[in-house]
DNA sequence: AAGTGGTCTAGACCACTTT
DNA sequence: AAGTGGTCTAGACCACTTC
C-alpha cells in the first residue's frame, strides 16, 4: 500500500516546484498565505506549516509585516552558510576571491559519477585563491557540468561583483540550496604549496564538497584546500 | 521596554527546566500533551509547539502511538551525532574504544575560561584511542570539570558498557546537548605518532570541540586527533 | 488603515500502539 | 477500546511594515 502524504507536504512540494520552474524569481516576494491556501484550496494554517518547513530548507525567508521571500546567495548571511571559516582570533572578515582559471574538460569517471554525468561529458573546471587581509587561505578546485553554465568564462568570473554562487543563480538560474563536505588532513603537494605559498608537506585541510540544487541533484564537485593555522573549520554538533 | 516571549516558549522553557531537574529521566515518557496543556493551563497546541521545539533540539524523542520520551546517548542514532567519522569505502562501523588515562589535573588558563572555571580548579584529564577494525584511528585528549564526576577514574570507564557520554548521563546525570568544534590539519607530533602508530609529520585532523549541557553551560573540552586516510569527516550544510 | 506573518485556541478527525 | 502523537480547519487576535 502507498502511505499518501499529509496534505501540508503535498502543499509544499507544489510551493518548491513552483520555486523549481523560477515562477517566483530569488529576492521576490511569494503570494501572501491567504492567497496559496485559496489557491490549492486548503487552509491558511496548512500553507503556513508547508512554508515553515521550506524556510527550514533556507529556499526562503519569512519576514512578519512583509512576506515570504525567494532566499538568494547575495545577503551576508549566505557567506557563512557555505564557507565555515572563522580566525582563531578576532572577528570573521571577508574574503578577497582571485580567479585562476575557468577550462572545459572531460569529465574523469569519478567526478562523471558524482555529478550524475556520462564519463567523458564536457565540465567546467575552475581554480580559484580565498584570501583573508591578502593572506592566500584557500585553493578551491571546483568542477560543474558545463551543459548547465554554457559560455561561462574566467571573465565573467572576473567581472561578477559577488560570490560566485550568486553568479550562478543570477546568471544561469542555478540555486545551490545543500552541500555535503567530507573533510579530511592532507600534505601540500608541490602545486598546493606554490599556490597557497606554504613549505611542501604542510599539513592542510581537504574539504571535499558536493553541491545540490532542487531535487538533490548534484550541480557542483569541488576540492578546497584550507590553510588552517590561523583559521579554523567551525561547525555545531546539535 | 522587555518583549515578553510567546506562551509556547514560556512552555518550553518550563518543560526544560523539569528536564534538567530530572523530573523525567532519560528513557522515561513525559506526559501526554493534554496532561502538560491541563497543568501550565494552556491549549495542547501550545504544548504541542514546545515540544516541537525541544523535540528539535535532540533532547526528547516523539512515537507517533507511545509518547514523548527524554533522549539518550545509548542509541546507535546517537553515534554519529558526536562522531561524525564516516569510512572512505564501506558502511559505518562502530569503534573499540580503549582508555589510557583519567588523572586528576588543575586547569590551565585556557581550559578553565572554556569551562567556566577559576585557573587551578580540579579537572579530569581523560584519554583514549578509537580504532576501527582494530586500527587505530583517533587519539582523544578529553577534559572534565572534576566537580561534577566525583569519582570517575579509570575502571569505571574500562568497565562500563557504552559510550562514555552515556556513562556521564546515567551515572552522572549530566547529559551533553550540544557541542561546538574547530577543525585544522595538523602535523603528527612525537605522542600522537607513537600512539596511532603513523610517522612524525603525518597530517591529522585536529578537531577541539567544546560540549554544553542544560543553558549552554559548557561541561568538557576535548582535543580529537584523527587519521583520515580511510575515514573523513562528514558535514552537511543546510 | 490595510496587509503581512506570528500566536493561540477549540474542536474534529486520522494513524499508530497498547491493552 | 482507549490513549498517544499527527493533521487539518476556522476564527480570533497580536506584532510588524508600509502607505
């Protein structure tokens, strides 16, 4: 026997497809509570616990005496979503992002599997430098499908005021909403160490992230390397 | 002027405190909503919404049927709640978990600020090597008020069966809710390499977590040095 | 004043577990 | 059958924002 749903989850996945197909663009307002629960002919009660748990999902933000907002990559608050880097002393600051690179290739067997893609399909590979007050902390190597983000360049990257995230979702109408990092110790190898202009072997933080958008499908593969003497990866244990 | 907080969290706020009280044991089942709603003289909607809350916060557990029941650290579900160690290949496995230390020690600067305590205030200085598959994996340096585990030595730890959270709950009754931690890579110093039996220099995962119990009040320290050749640690971002 | 989300109630009914 | 938590409704009122 199928378990049918309860009515407020159904609500919810009509509310995120309409989110999916971008009938309510990031940054604008959705239809008040009174105006969906007439819509799906269901009471305001039960919209209001379907958007609850959208919110829950950081898809939107509700704000009393205003409305319920498609959530976006540009607020402040986003930059901590993603990036859990805090200095050991003093307060969280911003980083300087340095583009390196923004190449086409093929995609290798195991980024292929990652991303849902055949092996051989063409990815967008780009290398970048976090820096904090000009002090080279991250080396990103990041991985997208390339059909999703035709004619993406390093200029564009170069050009784009804002995270590249925001980018991505203002510019090809792609919204990372989840990541799965694992984290492991490794050794600066040569590239590493000239890059981040550290000794050879120094022990640096690998965050492995994987990133999805609606449906949990995979849109993103990217490898960070951390340096990790003045910062440290934060997270809570709830 | 003070804004005074909704009547479901005034609720919550007194289910909490007959949580900390003890009231209702680990294990145990709280009353039903309507009970709880009949005794602070609001509607089980109210409850209702408190517990949510507290259900949200780990430290009781719904059964849709059974009741409200106050959480454990003796579930499986528990385990990687505090130990986010996930294999490289293969299903989770649980650790052998092997005591080497439990001394009677006064705080530094450093441990005593993070505990709440004066410098020089008695602590318990625990350590102990997780291995999985026998292979040993992480090297724990774990610190305690000594106030609030009189008596806690080495063989009470060698023999109880379970985790040692589980341990500080039921003999304890001091019940860890929530943790903060802070990751780096680190090189293997002269101890860790003799204790997890890998070279001097070895990049490690150096994970510092500091653990809260009932109003935020933070109950142990603890420094984690862990292989990550085989194992990662797994973190979701929301 | 009007419109939004946030709180609170009361009552009905459903789904699951236990007796 | 009785008791628990889970869903759904309808309506009232509050708090905040905008006009």
């Amino acid at each position: 026997m199928l378990k049918s749903s309860p009515l407020y989850r159904q609500v919810k996945g009509l509310i995120t497809q309409s989110l999916e197909k971008g009938e309510w663009k990031p940054g604008e307002a959705l239809p008040s509570e009174f105006e969906l629960a007439s819509r799906f002919k269901v009471s305001q009660g039960t919209v209001r616990r379907a958007i609850e748990e959208i919110a829950a999902e950081n898809l939107v933000i509700r704000q009393q005496g205003k409305g319920t907002f498609v959530a976006t990559h540009d607020v402040a608050h986003a930059q901590f979503r993603f990036l859990r880097l805090v200095p050991e002393e003093g307060s969280p600051r911003y980083p300087e992002n340095r583009f390196l690179e923004c190449k086409r290739l093929r995609a290798t067997g195991k980024i292929a599997r990652q991303l849902n893609l055949r092996s051989g399909d063409a990815v967008l590979r780009i290398r970048r430098i976090l820096s904090f007050d000009g002090v080279p902390t991250v080396f990103d190597d990041i991985c997208l499908p390339a059909n999703l983000f035709k004619g993406l360049t390093l200029e564009h990257l170069l050009a784009y005021q804002g995270t590249m995230y925001a980018l991505l979702e203002t510019e090809y109408g792609v919204s990372m909403l989840r990541a799965e990092e694992k984290i492991r110790a490794v050794a600066a190898d040569s590239e590493a160490a000239a890059v981040l202009n550290v000794p050879l072997g120094t022990p640096l933080l690998s965050v492995e992230r994987l990133a999805m958008t609606f449906g949990d499908q995979p849109v993103e593969v990217r490898q960070g390397l951390y340096i990790t003497t003045h910062f440290s990866y934060k997270n809570e244990l709830g």
